[in-house]
C-alpha cells in the first residue's frame, strides 16, 4: 500500500524560500474527497503579483503525490488561489474546479496554524475573497 505524501507551499515570496507544510495521510484523503465535490470550472490563470498568489499543493520531493500514477488520470498537482482550482493529472491534463467561497484555500490555511509562521497564514488569510468562518 503506497501512503499520499502531499505537501502544501503557501506562494507569497519572491527570491526566498515559501513556507510548506507537510499533510498527513488522513488530511490527504480529506482533500481529495473536497475535490471531488467542487463544481467544474473554466481555466483561470493564477495571479502574477507581488505578494500572496495562492497556494501550490504537489507530492513530497522524491514522492508521490495522492495516488498511484499507474492511474494516469489520477491528480498529482494542484493550485489554488482567488476562488479557482487547477488540478493536473499524472498524464499532464488539468481539471479546472471553482473554489465557491474559497473553502478549499480557506481549509488548508486553517489545517497550517502551528505549521507555518502565525504571521504569514494570517497574511494569506488576509488575502482571501471570502473571509473563512
């Protein structure tokens, strides 16, 4: 049995390291059933600023991702940023979701308090289109 090893970087920096944060294998199902309930979308491109842009959530170095990547349409990489979702497959084709509310993007912060710098989540957080509950 192969354990998901998915970690989730916060994109806010330029020229230096952005905070990860590594999601447990019970978190990693919990994202995946999330996916699974978002209405499709159109493609969005995420936001080129300075600043917050979102949140990039991909397999460990040297790892893989949620799933066996024998399952060619299984998701390997996934950003999330302003309300929308790009999640791209083992064999390179994106799913476009929309993030109503910016619940995903709103749960993972929430999941990273005692992960990263109090500071930057709440900068992140601050950054949102919907503020979380």
């Amino acid at each position: 049995m192969i354990v998901p090893t998915m970690q989730v970087e916060i994109d806010l920096f330029s020229g230096r390291a952005n905070p990860v944060w590594e999601l447990t294998a019970a978190e990693v199902s919990e994202l995946k059933a999330r996916l699974a309930t978002l209405p499709t979308g159109s493609p969005v491109a995420m936001p080129d600023v300075l600043g917050y842009r979102g949140l990039h959530i991909g397999p460990l170095p040297g790892r893989q991702g949620m799933n066996e990547p024998s399952a060619a349409n299984a998701i390997n990489d996934v950003q999330v940023g302003r309300g929308a979702i790009t999640a791209v497959r083992y064999n390179g084709t994106a799913l476009h979701l929309v993030d109503t509310g910016d619940s995903l993007e709103c749960w993972l912060l929430t999941i990273a308090q005692g992960r990263v710098d109090e500071s930057i989540r709440q900068t992140a957080l601050a950054n949102l289109d919907s503020p979380c509950p």
